[in-house]
C-alpha cells in the first residue's frame, strides 16, 4: 500500500499509520505493541494524515475518505463519517480545536464534525455548491474563530469555524499552494508550486514577502514551516532549509541537507529537528552563534527514507519511514535508540 | 536506461505539456490537442512518404488488379510481379508503418506524462517536483486540472471517447484501403479494418483519457491530412440513398 502517516506520542503510547494501511498504537516504554485497527482487510486504507489524539479517542482520515474515532486503550472504533459512502480522499492531517475536527477533502470541501460523537456540524461549500478547489490536500490553520485553507490553484481561503461560511478575505497568487498554511500572529506562511514561500498578512491582498526575494528556490516548498520568535524555519524539496527574518523575509541562514525536505521541521526547546527524504536528520541549536550556513550538532541516518512528518519530544524523534518501520532517534546518543516494524504478520 | 528515457523523452514530454498547458489557460485538453499537432507536425516529412505511398498504391490499383486477376491461381508468381510493379513505382507498401512506429514511443512518453502531470495521488505530485524544467510557465501550471469537456483526463475514457478514437481510425483508414479484389484478400482487409479502430477504441476505455484525446485528435489531423494530401476521400465512398451502387 503506502500513504505517509506520522506518528504522534500521547501518555507514552506512539500512534502511527502505518503502510500496509492501518493505525497502530506501540507502547513507548515496553516498544510492545498495544493494538491495532481494523480487524479486517476490507477496512484498511491508505493512511497519509498523521493521527490527533484528543481525549480517549484517536482520529484518522482514511484516503478511501472516511474519519474515524478509534478508542486510544483498544483502537476499538467510537464513531465513522460519514456512516454510509465516504467523502472525498483525506489527504491532509485533521485539525481539531474545541471539540470539532476539521477535515479538507479531495472532493475540495471542508467539513466540521462533532468529536465526540461524529455529528456533522458543517460543510463548505455546501454539497450542491461548486467546492472550493479541485481537490484539498492540505490541512486547515485555526485562528481564533476563523479557518484558513489554502489550495492548488492559488488561494487562501478564510472560513467561519462557526459555520463554514466564506468570510469577505481571501487571497490569491499566480501559482498553487503547496503546502497547508501556518498562522503566526497575524501573517500566513504557506509554501508554494512557484518555488517560493509567501508570507501574507491576513487582511491583504499583496504578499508580505516572497522568499527567495531575487530567483526562485531550485523547487517547491512542499512542507509547511515553522515560525518561532520572529524566523521561519522553511525546508524546500531542493534539500535547503532557510531561517528567515519573519518580518521581512531576510535571509538569515541556510543549510543543504542534500535530499529533499519533503517534512516539516520540529523544535523541542532551543533544539530545531529537521529530516530529509533519504532519512538523515539533523539537529541544529538555535541558542548556539549560527553564521550564513548553519552547521548542525547532530547528523543522524536512519537508514530508510522519510515522507512523513514527525513527532519529537524529551530528547527523542519518532519517525516513520518508508520502510513501513518506526524510528525512534536519541539526540544526546546520536543514534536510533530503536526501531519497531509496523508490518502485521498475516 | 530509465534514466536516459526519461532525460531524452520523458520529461521533456512532460514539461512541454505543462508548459503548453499554462499557455492555453490552464487546459491540460488543450495541451494534449495542441502537443498532437506539434507531433504531427514533427513526423510530417514521414507523414507525407506514406501519403505519397498511399496515393502512388492508390493509382496502381488498376494494374494490381490487373495483375491479381492474370496471376490469381500462381501466387507465387503474382508477389514477385507486383513487387516489380511495387519497384518501377518507387513505393514500399511497408513505407505505411513508419509513422507508426514513431509514434509508439511518444505514446508511451505521452502516457507517463499523463500520468505524472495530473498527478492523481500525493505520491505523484511528490514524484512530480522532481522530473520539471525550472520555467516559470512549467511551476505556474502546477497541479493541473484534469477536467476536459465532459472527460477525466486522468481517468479512463468514457464509450463517447472510445467512438470517437475507433470511428476516425476506421475512417482513415477507410480512406487509405484499397478494396481487394481476391475474395480471401476481401475478408482479410474487411478485418483488419475493423480490429485497428475496434482495438484502439477497447484501448481508450481502459487508458487515460488523456491518451485517448490525442489518438482521436491525431486521428482527425490525419483525416484532414490525408483529404488535402491525397486530393480527396480516397476509398472513403459516401454514398447518399439515391445514388446507385456503382
């Protein structure tokens, strides 16, 4: 099968979708597994959305366009949307904010679901109306009461959270949106198809700042980035992740990690964790001098590929690679501290 | 060998396609139709030796027949003299496969940038960011619409689009077959009139639509071709209700 799941770690149990399309969830500390969804064949599905843990219940977006409620003790299922047919693939990672989840869809529709019990609360456009693109692979951002959804062909949508209904600003470029938008303090940050990462505050109908000012990165900016005291942190498919000045798009530093950056870095404390696509991640330490060319503390291979995100947290990466195997990489060890297979023996 | 494919035709398939594509207004469909009358406009010269071959076999049939009724029983003998005529005429009847050949190559290359330039899954638009060109027209049309008319591009065409690929196959071919004269030879043409468009359209239900566009859009360019060329429908006869059989 495939799709790219990343794992999620909630009260010491790991979470992740694995290849062979199921949900699995591994205990961290006895590396054992706890269980795994579903049962039967004829429910597996590609799984590309990374699971969100909220409460007693795991949710996933199934690419044969199903949400699901999974128990987090048993995976047993709590509840399905829809209940009968399916929506459209599910590409992009579910967001959940006070008890909704939300969910774009490839049929090019938001919907907004009740957590607990999977009650449908809205969709946008509405099932008669013309969607909003051809197809939404990527995940909402959530600010305040406002949805924020950016698509293929160009736009940034603003949404009630509310009601789903189109709010009066939206934004449009000439190329398509990559990558799922991320909202700090007032400004988007979104990568795009044009190999360049757009910064554009919500409001306007110019973008803040395109990056790289002069030529165009050398390909897109496929992974949303990351903003942390004023710099984004923005890895690009031709292997270089950049820090920019937040408000004016400046280049700070830059590193070539030489393979594509196809996941979204992750900070734990002073410590940005950053993989490429042939598995290697890197650590850099921000509250160290870092000069043009950042050099990072720590290189470590995991010896399979990455396309899916991941999670970090206490000194420790979970990764899922394409190998169908979850890592887990000490960064003080340098090293895989250990690896489990996702793979179920039939 | 993948890698030299894809250097040498491949991507460069792919990338002019999306760049014809963002041209004409973001229509893959226009892409396609427009990619079809550069090729066909690339494989003239050839185009225009098998026309030539055509019409030069067209106005040998006189004495073909000639020859088919004189040698009918000696089989033998009948090949070896229409291979003199065939050889004083200056015409290769095989000269009418090049350009089919040609074309088996960019089918293939037409297929996989289809494939690879709707990027159905997210592990295609991934594949996607590696195999193009760094023009800013190729990174603008990026993902493309597959919508086309009533078809899904990437999807496999529907039986409008299969009568369509299979009616202007037969007819082109229709108009370069010259009736036989041989009862055998009769029933062999009559077949292989039929199993070319019959395959082509059974082909176009289960490939992309996107490839059976550019067979049907091929198809009518050869038609039209081959009208002006060759001066005429050639064996193509319309025959209105009131006309007798001749």
């Amino acid at each position: 099968m495939g799709g790219w799941s990343g794992p999620v770690v909630h009260d010491g149990i790991i979470y992740v979708g694995s290849r062979d399309g199921r949900v699995v969830a591994i205990n961290a500390s006895s590396r054992e597994q706890q269980w795994q969804w579903p049962d039967t064949d004829a429910l597996r599905s590609l799984v590309y959305t990374t699971p969100k843990v909220l409460g007693d219940l795991v949710y996933v977006g199934t690419y044969s366009g199903l949400v699901y409620a999974l128990t987090i003790d048993r995976g047993a299922e709590r509840w399905v949307y829809p209940r009968t047919g399916s929506i459209g693939a599910i590409v992009g990672t579910p967001v959940v904010v006070n008890e909704t989840i939300y969910i774009s869809s490839s049929d090019g529709r938001v919907y907004a679901l009740d957590t607990t019990f999977g009650d449908f609360k809205w969709t946008w456009p509405p099932l008669a109306e013309k969607p909003l693109a051809e197809k939404l692979w990527t995940s909402p951002a959530v600010k305040g009461d406002t949805l924020y959804v950016s698509t293929f062909d160009g736009h940034i949508y603003a949404l009630s959270a509310e009601t789903g209904e189109l709010l009066d600003w939206s934004f449009e470029a000439e190329a398509g949106f990559a990558s799922s938008p991320v909202i700090d303090e007032d400004t988007i940050y979104v990568g795009s198809f044009d190999r360049h990462l757009y910064a554009v505050k919500i409001g306007s109908d110019e973008p803040m700042w395109k990056f790289p000012q002069e030529e165009p990165a050398a390909n897109w900016f496929w992974a949303s980035p990351i903003v942390d005291e004023g710099i984004v942190y923005a890895g690009c498919l031709d292997g270089k992740l950049y820090a920019i000045e937040a408000k004016t798009g400046e280049k700070i530093w830059e590193f070539d990690a030489e393979s594509p950056i196809v996941s979204s870095p992750v900070l734990i404390d002073n410590l940005l964790v950053v993989t490429d696509e042939s598995g290697t991640v890197y650590v850099f330490n921000l509250g160290a001098e870092i000069g043009d060319e950042a050099v990072p503390l720590k290189t470590i291979s995991i010896g399979a590929d990455v396309k899916s995100a991941f999670w970090a947290q206490e000194g420790l990466v979970y990764i899922r690679g394409e190998d169908n195997q979850l890592y887990v990489v000490d960064i003080d060890k340098g090293e895989v501290s250990w690896k489990v297979s996702l793979t179920i023996e039939e | 060998m993948g890698d030299v494919w894809n250097l040498i035709i491949a991507n460069p398939v792919l990338n002019v396609l999306i760049a014809l594509s963002h041209i004409l207004g973001g229509s893959f469909g226009l892409a396609i139709i427009a990619l079809t009358i550069i090729i066909r406009l690339i494989s003239w010269p050839l185009t225009k030796r098998q026309l030539k071959s055509s019409k030069a076999l067209q106005d040998m049939q006189p004495k073909i027949q000639e020859l088919q009724k004189k040698y009918g029983k000696n089989q033998q003998k009948l090949q070896q003299e229409m291979m003199k005529l065939y050889k004083e005429a200056g015409v290769n009847p095989l000269g009418c496969l090049w350009p089919m050949l040609i074309q088996l190559p960019i089918w293939i290359a037409l297929y996989q940038a289809i494939m690879s330039a709707l990027a159905a899954t997210p592990e295609s638009l991934l594949g996607l960011a590696h195999r193009l060109y760094s023009w800013d027209v190729v990174s603008q049309a990026i993902p493309l619409s597959s919508k086309f008319l009533w078809l899904d591009l990437g999807s496999r065409g529907d039986f409008l689009l299969a009568i369509i690929v299979g009616g202007t196959m037969w007819v082109q071919q229709k108009m370069t077959q010259a009736p036989a004269v041989d009862p055998r030879q009769q029933s062999t043409s009559r077949m292989m009139l039929l199993i070319m468009p019959l395959m082509f359209g059974l082909l176009s239900l289960s490939f992309p639509a996107g490839l059976g566009l550019y067979w049907a859009v091929s198809n009518i360019i050869g038609i039209i071709t081959q009208y002006f060329v060759t001066g005429g429908w050639g064996y193509l006869k319309f025959r209105l209700p009131f006309q007798s059989k001749q």
